[in-house]
C-alpha cells in the first residue's frame, strides 16, 4: 500500500477580532491508496476544517502553524499541498486530484445554473476535453450514479431534483474528473435514511469501481462503521482516537469515543437510557490546558489531564489513543 | 416558449388591471376635492371681474360633462387616458396633454437616467466592495454611502447652486438655456438639454446611488457566504469566473427586483429637486398642480402617469426575472 496523503502536525488558527482562535491543533494521519476513512467527531471539532486544509479551502483570515505539511502523492508526484498559491497551482487539489462533497446537496449547486453546465465547466477546467466530449462525459457519469434520463437531468437545475437525486448529482461531479481522493463531508446528513443507504451504497460501489481514496466527514458512527476502513476521532481540534473501524467500535479506549458510542441508541434495548456525553464542547475560545477534554472526561486520572498534553500513545499495530490513562500502559 | 408569451400576456394584462384600479382611487381622490372645475373657472372669471351666476355654473357643468354620474365619468376619463387624453386643465384651460408635452418625458428621462446612473455604478463597486477585504475601500464606501442617504437631496441641491454662484458665477437652473426653451428640438437642443440636465440627474442619482450600493453590497455578502460558491472553489473555479459567475450571477435576480421601487423613490424626490432648480418639468407642475392652484384635472393626470412609468417598469423586471432566473421561469412553465 502506498501513501495517498499525508497530513503532518497540522494546526490551523483562524485570525479574528477576539485575536487567534485555534481551530486544528498538531494532526497527523496518513490515507493509503483506495482506503477509506471515516472522521469522526462533534461539531466544533474540527474535522471539516481540516478536510478543507487538503484543499487549501480555508478562509483567507487561516493561519497555518510553520510546522503544517500535507503532502498529496498524485500522479505526476507528491505536491506540497499548503505551499500552493496560484489558481494554476492549486487546480490539482480542487477538482483535480482532489474532490469534495457537501453536506446539503441543494445548497452546493448553485441555484440558477444548469446541473450540467456546473459539470462541464468543472471538465473544462481539468482536462482538455472538448465541450462536447465533456458533456458526453457529465451525461455518462449521471448515468452511472443512477440518475435516470441522465441527458434530460443535465439540463435542469438542482431545485428540480429530489434530495437523494442531487446527493447522486453531486457525486457523479466530484467523480467525473477521476479523483485519487474523494473528501465527503457529511453526505448523507441531509437524506432520508432510507436515501441515505442507497447513498453510501453507491459510494461504496464507486469507491472499489474507482480505487480512489475517501475521506468521509460524518459524526454518525453508524455510518462509519458501514463504509470505513479505518476511523479518526476528533475533539476541540485534536486526533483522540485513531484505530481499524471494528476495533474501534468494539473496543473504544479514549473517554470521548467510549461516549460517543455510549451516547448511541440501542435498537435491541429500547428501554435503555441514553447515556449523552456530559457537558458541551467548549468554545474554541477557552480551549482547556492539558488534555482538551478534561473538563467533560469522566476518568480523570490526575494532575497530569489538566496541565500536560497527552501525547499518542500506541496499543498495537494499528490502534493510537491519546490519552494519560494509556501512557503507563504504552510505557 | 409559448408558456413564456402566455406569461407576458398576463404579467401585462394584470398590469394594465392594476393601472384601471390606481385609476379609480385617483380619480376618487380628484372628486374628493372640494369644489368641481366648472366652480373653480368661475371663480376664477369673477376675480377678474366678470359677474357669475348660479346659472352660468350649470352650464359650465354640463359643458364639461360634470352633471354625469360618477361611474360614467371615470370610465370615460380611463378610456381618454389610457390614449394618453387628460381634458383641460381646470385653471389654465388648456389642453393637459398639450400642458405636459415633453415635460412629462423630460422629467420621466430625468428619473431613469438617475435610476442608470446609480446601478452603472453601484452593481461593479458594490460587487467589489463585497468580495474585498480591503478594509480602507470598504470603510470609504461606507461613509460616503451614508452620506448619500443622510443628506437630504435639497441640501445638496442648494450646496451646490451656492458653490456655483459663488465660485463660478453661474446659475445652474433649468433645463434649457432660455434660446432653447421655446424651440422646437433640435440636436443643439438636446446637447443643451445634456448641458443642464446632469445636475438634477446627479442629485437625485446622488442618494440613489448609495441606497443601491448597499442593496448590491449586502446581497452580495450574502450570495459569497452561501455553500455553493464554496462548492465551486473546491471544483478549482476561480478568480473573475468565481466572482460573477457564481455569487454576482445570483444576486442579479433580487437587484433587478429593487428597480421599480427605487423609481418610485427617485420619482417621490423629483418634485422638490424640479422645485430648487426652477425646473418647469412634471414634478414642478405637480405641486403647482396640488398645493397652489387645486387643479384636480392636472393633478390626476401627472399622478396617473408617474403610476402607469413604475406599473411598466414593474412589469419589465418581471419579465427580465423570469428571463433571469430558471426558478422563476420554470414556475411559469409547468
């Protein structure tokens, strides 16, 4: 397996009126080719702000610490992908070699352009085709992702698709320029479960069809262990968590994960109490010393939560938690 | 295609029905004042000396066609003003239509010229001023947009005659230089007109302009914000083509919608601009009409018009809606 991209210590701060607020601090994962990874946490954790990184999407107002390197191995070789500026330069992350879908399918095609000429424009910019090989092209990708009289629906516009339809619509445009990673920010959020399952299914067939690499942005475990390889927890902007989907699940270290999977409901024990997380997630404005989750962490185990930060600590091959419960234990 | 003419025809069928409605409430208004013209005339003839009697008012009154009943009359008075016809007017005896002559155009020029001057400007800056996040340009417009909606179109009116008098020597009243006033047109009349005319265009565009700005500048901020043009961004679409194909497309749709009320706005402040300036334009008449002499007849005929120009201008950015935006044209189509 070869690396696909590689997020090294990245810290992100967004520069503001309240002064510099900290919205990712010092993460680091590696995508292998054709794996999929789920990224899991709240909201205010700062997945989706890091998903945007590989994309260098950020707002203009982002500081990226020194430290930050995300490496994209394309095709025609690795790509520093935060020291892109230019336009010209950063096409290979956006929409190139990198595609991303949002979560509410409606609000992501703009309103008053036609699906398909958002597709070909998207085409154009990323190949050499001709208008009308990229339109062939959009019309076959529709096609192929189950839109039904794909050639009508190239010329509507997003309101005048159903919901699961555009969802179909906004994969078949991440999907037509051939991407070697498909970011997914909480795609199914906005859908019927029912839609929904359809929705991850299609994924899943495309993912293996395409051998490309997802990043899938959910804070749904559910969905997770559906369609992930591999899981990343987040909380306040850091990595807690970071495991092979079932092991995770199954056998949850971090405080945060075994809540989170606590919190979810249990269809064989319906009289069961939900048991939420305590407590909320602080601002990103009073980011607790020490271990960031601390102030809601129902295992503190000593002075050392509240001052020093945990570093990661591994339990096996695959499996990284980091938290002060396990430092003795990886010792 | 035919859906979108069927449209036309009834966007334009109820506009005319909304001009017949403003009719009725005008011509109300206009029986509301007291007295009739055949009254006012006579009292007028006896100020000059002439004696009247009751008798000699019932002859004028059935001259003029006022012993009809109401209804009757209204009805006559839509069928003549929808040819453009208005009668005479109550107090100068003259023709209306002939009274208004180019005054009407001139002063509907005027308002439309103004209404240009302030989207020329106001669509590309506020564009601009949105997608930027230059702080000093943005601080720039912003005061000077308060400024145009702060001060009144009078003062400014005023300001800038006294300036000229002062430092120029010069009035700058009127529409026409008086060798001109009375000719018939001509290409040096209309380069006089040009002459004299950028004034009130200017003033009246002056506050125009800065509402418009901020219009096209908040709906800008809110289309730039929204997820699609994100979206578009992370698909590599950037730079000019992001900007006015994305966000600035879609805020095209609401800008033209605030066409017709900002005419209306420009045609509220027109009268007292016309006033400062000693223009003899529509506005002008108009408060000659309804504060000095009570001439009812012209007086409704000045409101009908300026009416039936925002009731046309109305129906022209629906159209241009339905031509804008597929949500709208697709709503007329089903």
């Amino acid at each position: 397996m070869t690396p696909l991209i590689e997020v090294e210590s990245l810290t992100l701060q967004f520069r503001t009126d309240e002064g510099l607020i900290t919205a990712v601090e010092d993460v680091s994962f590696t995508l292998m080719k054709g794996e999929v990874m789920g990224l899991v946490g709240e909201s205010g954790s700062g997945k989706s702000v890091t998903a945007k990184s590989l994309m260098h999407l950020n707002a203009r107002n982002a500081v990226y610490s020194p430290e930050s390197r995300i490496t994209l191995h394309a095709d025609t070789g690795p790509v520093d992908v935060l020291s892109l500026r230019t336009p010209r330069e950063l096409n290979v992350v956006r929409g190139g070699a990198i595609s991303m879908i949002f979560q509410e399918p409606m609000a992501s095609f703009a309103p008053a352009i036609t699906i398909g000429k958002q597709m070909v424009e998207q085409l154009l910019l990323h190949s050499d085709m001709s208008k009308g090989t990229a339109k062939s092209v959009s019309i076959e990708m529709l096609d192929r992702v189950g839109i039904s009289d794909a050639a009508r629906r190239f010329d509507q516009y997003a309101f005048e698709l159903s919901g699961g339809m555009r969802q179909r619509a906004m994969i078949a445009m991440a999907l037509s320029t051939n991407p070697s990673l498909l970011i997914a920010d909480e795609p199914t959020t906005a859908l019927d479960v029912t839609i929904q399952a359809q929705v991850i299914d299609l994924m899943k067939d495309l993912v293996s069809e395409f051998g490309m690499g997802i990043i899938f942005i959910t804070h749904d475990l559910g969905v997770v262990a559906q369609t992930a390889d591999r899981v990343n927890v987040m909380y306040l902007g850091r990595l807690v968590e970071e495991g092979p989907v079932r092991e995770v699940i199954r056998n949850p270290r971090h405080p945060y994960t075994q809540g989170l999977i606590a919190a979810l409901p249990k269809l064989e024990d319906l009289d069961a109490p939900l048991t939420p997380v305590p407590g909320d997630i602080p601002s990103p404005l009073e980011r607790p010393a020490g271990c960031v989750f601390n102030t809601r962490c129902s295992q503190v185990v000593g002075e050392e939560c509240m001052a020093l930060v945990p570093t990661n600590c591994r339990l096996d091959e695959t499996h990284s938690v980091a938290c002060h419960i396990y430092r003795e234990a990886a010792e | 295609m035919l859906n979108f003419a069927r449209f036309v025809v009834t966007r334009a069928l109820m506009a005319a029905m909304t001009l017949v409605i403003v009719s009725l409430v005008v011509f109300s208004l206009m029986e509301l004042v007291p007295g009739d013209c055949a009254e006012r005339y006579l009292a007028f003839k006896n100020t000059q000396g002439s004696g009247i009697s009751v008798a000699d008012i019932e002859l004028e009154r059935q001259r003029l066609g006022l012993d009809k009943p109401f209804l009757q009359r209204w009805a006559l008075w839509i069928v003549n003003a929808f040819q453009g016809e208005f009668g005479d007017s109550c107090i100068l005896r003259v023709n209306i239509a002939q009274l208004l002559g180019d005054k009407f155009w001139l002063s509907l020029s005027i308002c439309m010229a103004s209404l240009a001057l302030a989207y020329i400007i106001a669509i590309p800056v506020g564009i601009l001023a949105a997608s930027s996040q230059n702080a000093f340009l943005n601080n720039s417009l912003r005061i000077v947009s308060y400024l145009g909606l702060a001060m009144p179109n009078f003062l400014l009116a005023l300001m800038i005659m006294l300036f000229a008098t002062v430092y120029f020597g010069e009035t700058l009243t009127g529409l026409f230089s008086s060798e001109f006033r009375d000719a018939p047109w001509s290409f040096a009349k209309f380069l006089d007109l040009l002459k004299h005319a950028w004034l009130p265009i200017f003033i009246l565009g002056w506050s125009a302009t800065a509402f418009a700005l901020q219009t096209v500048r908040a709906l800008m901020f809110d289309e730039i914000g929204k997820l699609y043009v994100t979206a578009a961004a992370a698909r590599g679409v950037h730079g000019r083509k992001l900007l006015w194909g994305y966000p600035a497309r879609h805020a095209l749709g609401p800008i033209v919608n605030s066409l017709g009320f900002d005419l209306n706005r420009i045609f509220n402040e027109l009268p007292i601009v016309a006033l400062i300036l000693v223009m003899t334009d529509a506005g002008a008449l108009l408060i000659e009409a309804l504060a000095r002499s009570n001439d009812q007849q012209l007086a409704g005929a000045i409101i009908f018009l300026l009416t039936a120009s925002i009731v046309a201008l109305n129906f022209t950015t629906d159209v241009a809606l339905a031509v804008i935006d597929p949500r709208v044209r697709k709503s007329i189509i089903r």
